[in-house]
C-alpha cells in the first residue's frame, strides 16, 4: 500500500492498545465501544497485510511485524507532539518553560536555576518532580523541555540524551555550631551522621572514602530527600553530609556551620535535554549561565 493510503486514525488506536496490552481497558479509557476498538485494529491489519496482535488469554501480544509497526508508530507520533509543542501553541512556546526534576534534588539548586526568570511577566514555569525514568519518558514525548538532576542520563538508550554538567559542588559535613572545631577525618566516627542512602553514588564514595582513612561511622539516619535531610540537619544534633547549596539559607543564619569539606566528594548537577529540530528560545540563557550562579551561595 501506498502511504497516503495509510489510516493514521487506525494507526493511533493500535498504538494505544499496543502500549496497553488489553483492548477493553485500552477501550474504556478512550471511550470507545472494543468492537469498534477490534474492528479499526482489524482494518490496519488488512490495509498492511500482517497480523499485529495474537491473543494470549485476556491480553493481546504483539506478534514481530506488530513490534515493527509499533516502533514506526513511536516516531510518528512522537514527531505529531514535537511538531504540536513547537508550533501547535503559536506564540506561547516562547512564553512556557516545562522543567522537570528528579524528586531528590536540592529545592534551592531547582529556585535558583529558575531565577532569572521569575521576574518576567512574559513567562510562565511549570516545574513537576518525578523519578528520572518518568521524567525522561516525557522529556522524549515532548512534554518537557528540560530534566534537572544530580545523575546524567542513561547512556545505553536508543534516545539521544544530551547531559550537560551545569554545576558541580563539594559536598561538606555540616552541622550545628560546637564549641570543638570539626577534625576530619578523626571525627569522623564521633558524632553521629545523617547520610544519603545506600544506593545513591554520594553514599557509595563516602563510604569507600571512610572505609580507605580507616573511619568508622555512628549513622543516625538514611535518607534520600535533600529536603528532608536539610531539615534533619536543622533539627538534630546530628551532623549530615550534603553539599552546602542545600542548606546555604542555615549557612547564612549561622544555624548551621560547615565544619568541613570532603577532599574530592563531588554532587554533580545536569540539564538533561533531547536533540529536538527547535530548541526552546529560553534555554540558551539558562544554560548558559556560570556555575557560581546556579548554586548562588553569595
């Protein structure tokens, strides 16, 4: 068959029950009867001559030609909602930012990337947080422009991530003002600790940097929120390993001191974007920007 005698109505009802793998819930949720549902995934089939699904049960597995088909189908309407996003809301693409936001990251690095342009009445911000998985899956659907987080994306995936180091900051031991300046490493093991969880890479090279000095450390608490951290840091005695652009508002009341810097223990921030034809006019300033800016400690 010929392209134009393709039916992309057809197409987009295939690909929703493809992703969904149940041609009734795929029906309910586009409020459609699943007859009509079966007959139009029907009609793809005779129009390309191949069968797409076979049945297993309840649910619908795609055969290698559906697996094929569903591929195409990807970057068809994955190009419908670039092409949407950059066109389809006129002179309002200039005028909306969709950040996302992996939901450990610092608040304070997220306000002050932002910064320059909560003052504009021409702009408007969506910021949202989620796992970076999450959010790059809507990164690559087009209904984000940029991902913010302390982890470069996956370098495996077939999709063209483009993970650009905005900002990298020392990690430091901070906590409440004591009478004894802080020894590193001797006090390592003296004051109990709020640390990052075991599966962050912050923890894993903390821990293999005490396990090389020798030091053993009383940990209080794991957690892996910035935010919570930052108030655990605030409202314990407890001290807690983060870098300084977490807490820089205590830093400057005198609530909390930075009693040390850890030799070469770096948090790592990027800006995660998707190789698109039109980039967002707003970007370029963001991104562009020195790293002192983005960590905005004075």
């Amino acid at each position: 068959m010929k392209v134009e005698q393709l039916n992309f109505h057809h197409l987009r009802y295939f690909w929703a029950v493809a992703h969904d793998g149940q041609l009734t819930r795929t029906a309910r949720r586009l409020r459609v009867a699943p007859s009509a549902l079966s007959t139009q995934i029907r009609l793809l089939e005779e129009d390309l001559g191949v069968p797409l699904f076979e049945r297993h049960g309840r649910q619908l597995a795609l055969t290698e030609e559906g697996r094929i088909t569903l591929a195409y189908a990807d970057d068809i309407f994955s190009a419908g909602a670039a092409l949407t996003a950059t066109l389809g809301e006129g002179r309002r693409r200039e005028e909306m930012l969709r950040i996302g936001a992996v939901a450990t990251l610092s608040r304070n690095f997220q306000d002050s990337f932002v910064q320059p342009l909560l003052t504009r009445p021409d702009v408007t911000l969506r910021l949202e947080s989620g796992r970076l998985p999450d959010l790059l899956e809507r990164l690559a659907a087009h209904k984000l422009d940029v991902v913010l987080s302390n982890h470069a994306a996956p370098t495996d995936s077939d999709t063209p991530w483009r993970s650009a180091r905005i900002a990298r900051q020392p990690v430091s031991i901070v906590g409440r003002p004591r009478s004894t300046p802080f020894r590193f490493p001797e006090d390592l093991g003296v004051d109990p600790m709020i640390l990052p969880t075991k599966g962050s890479e912050l923890r894993a090279t903390f821990d293999a940097l005490c396990e090389r000095l020798g030091q053993q450390v009383r940990v209080r608490a794991e957690v892996d929120d910035m935010a919570t951290m930052r108030l655990m840091a605030r409202d314990t005695p407890a001290l807690a390993l983060l870098p300084s652009v977490v807490v820089r508002d205590e830093l400057r009341s005198g609530q909390l001191v930075e009693h040390t810097v850890v030799p070469s223990l770096f948090e790592n921030f990027y800006a995660i974007t998707v190789s698109r034809h039109f980039e967002h006019p707003l970007l370029h300033g963001l991104l562009s920007r020195d790293e002192a800016e983005f960590l905005a400690m004075e």
